[in-house]
C-alpha cells in the first residue's frame, strides 16, 4: 500500500476579496496521515498559547515543485527551492506557516513541534534566516536520512535522499530513477525495515536481494510489482501511523 495523502482544512495566510484568511488551496491541502495528525496537534498546543498555526504551502505537485524551482533559479522568488525529487513537500510531508502568528518565539515552537515529530530544515531557531518558516514530517523517511549521513548510502546528501524515499512512497516519480521507479522503491522501504543494501539508485544487486529474502519477500525480477506490494506492506506493519487515518479534527 502507499503512503496515502489526505485533504487537511487548515487556515492559510491567502485571503478573500474582503480580506479574510482563507483555507490553504485544494492543490496544497493534502498530506500524510501522521503529518495531519502532528500539525493539528501542534496547532491545539500554539492555541493554548495564544498562537496560531497558519500555513502558506504544504503539497507540492510534481509541476508545482518545477514551477518553485524555476521561480528560485530565475530570481523571482529568493527562498531556495530545490528541483522535484528533492523536497518532502511532493509528499505531503512539510510544511511552511507564518512565523508572525505563531506569538511565541521561535525556538519554543521547535519544542512544540518536537514532540509531534517535526523538524526545521535550519539548524538553530533564528528567525532572519531563510527557511525559518519551513518544517517537515519525515516520519519512517528519517531512517533514510539516517542512514545516507552514517555514509551508507552515498549517491544522494542524506536530506535529499529522505526526501526522494518520501516522495517514492506516495506513488509519485523521481526523476534521478528514470525508468526504475518500482526499484528504488522497493529499496527505500528495505532500507526503512532496517536492511543496509548500499545505495537508492534502482538498480536491483545482490545486496537488495539478500535484504529482500532476510524480510522474506521472494526475489522475483519479473514481478517487480509483487515484490513492491509485499515490501509495502512490511512498512505498513511497521509505521502504521502512516497509513492510518488520524482521529484528530
């Protein structure tokens, strides 16, 4: 099963013709089921503290992560964006909010968030800095980045590796893959049950063969389908709050 993307209802900074905060956009308004459930907890905790969690982006299609990239490489927008394939917003699982409502400073809202399992992409709580306002579910993903920044796997930089994990998990394609999109796949979520195969790169060796009988999914390199489902359904078993529909409204 893949990781699912659910519609969230969420305030957003965009506005109406009489000038009030608006849901965020349809396009954007889907996530994981644990990236749901940790934003409306995190928005239940700023609340109690005066706080609001209001959200500029979340999803990003394919198309919509070229079109952010291209805005950055072109100057009209200054934030980095990196191209597809690299972001975890193409997998419902970041997020960036307006830092002027959140009414609390920034380094206790990266507790708050802590505890729900998400994290800034910068490295100290430093409002002026560009990506202030970006945070991210990386969910099982983490093992990825783990894995890849212990030097396991060395054909990505660890973040952009996770992110590519993230991204393959949905269903979505990653154009570092070309037409072994099912392969990688399948060892990103080896490697998220715990299994050291080398690099993500699609291409099936020894290495993933070995991880696939030790988790006990026959190596069947015509059934690339099959052996993706069972895998799949391993990570499920696993990350359940992954796949889960939260009962948090």
């Amino acid at each position: 099963m893949k990781t699912p993307l659910i519609p969230i209802d969420i305030i957003s900074i965009y506005k109406n013709s009489s000038g009030y905060l608006q849901p965020l956009p349809s396009r954007m308004a889907k996530c994981t089921p644990d990236t749901y459930s940790a934003i409306f907890k995190i928005a239940s905790d700023l609340s109690k503290k005066g706080g609001k969690l209001i959200l500029s982006d979340l999803f990003r299609s394919y198309d919509m992560q070229a079109q952010s990239h291209y805005d950055y490489i072109s100057g009209k927008k200054k934030a980095y964006s990196p191209a597809p394939g690299g972001s975890f917003h193409e997998a419902g699982r970041a997020f960036d909010l307006d830092l002027n409502a959140i009414k609390i400073s920034l380094a206790d809202f990266w507790n708050i968030a802590k505890k729900y399992g998400v994290y800034p992409i910068i490295d100290e709580p430093d409002t002026s800095k560009s990506e202030a306002w970006h945070f991210d579910c990386r969910g099982s993903h983490q093992i990825v980045f783990q894995y890849y920044d212990e030097g396991k796997g060395t054909n990505f930089k660890p973040y952009k590796a996770a992110a590519a994990s993230a991204i393959l998990s949905i269903g979505e394609k990653v154009d570092a893959f070309g037409g072994n999109q099912i392969q990688a796949n399948i060892q990103s979520c080896i490697i998220r049950l715990g299994k050291e195969i080398g690099n993500i790169d699609g291409h099936i060796g020894y290495r993933t063969q070995n991880a696939l009988e030790d988790l006990g999914v026959s190596f069947e390199i015509n059934n690339l389908g099959k052996m993706l489902n069972q895998v799949e359904n391993l990570v499920q078993q696993k990350f359940s709050s992954e796949f889960i529909m939260p009962s948090v409204s």
